[in-house]
C-alpha cells in the first residue's frame, strides 16, 4: 500500500487526484493534509511522515498579487 499525502485535497485538482485513487484503494491510502495542518507544524510533521509520495496542490489563486506569491511560497516551503 502507498500512502499519498496531498495538499489542496479539497481543491479542483486534489479532488479528482483522491476520487482517482479512492477507484485504486486496495493500492493507494490518501493523507489528506489540510490548510490548518500547515499551521500546526508538528501536525503537519506527523502526517508527512506517514507518506510515501507527496504531491503538492495547495495555494492561493485569487487576490493581490503579492498576497498570491507570498502564500504559495510560504506553503511550499
């Protein structure tokens, strides 16, 4: 079994992702990490660590410019 984190899970995108591999779930696990897990870094920590694979959708895609770049920087790092 692979476990597959996924940011942005409730997003577009991370939402078709986990609905794909809900259709393979004898092969694949889903680790859904929220937007709150990134502001409890231990949280987040624990739930990295049971992950094979992480494949990272989360980010901001409307208001300020600047706000936009800030925030996607930010939950990349």
């Amino acid at each position: 079994m692979i476990h597959v984190g996924i940011t942005g899970s409730s997003g577009f995108v991370g939402s078709h992702l986990r609905f794909f591999l809900y259709e393979k779930r004898n092969e694949y696990k889903c680790v859904q990490i929220e937007q709150e897990d990134f502001s409890h870094p231990e949280k987040l920590t624990q739930k990295l660590g049971t992950c094979d694979v992480v494949v990272h959708l989360a980010g901001l895609n409307r208001g300020d410019e600047n706000e936009i770049y800030d925030t996607n920087i930010l939950l990349t790092n």
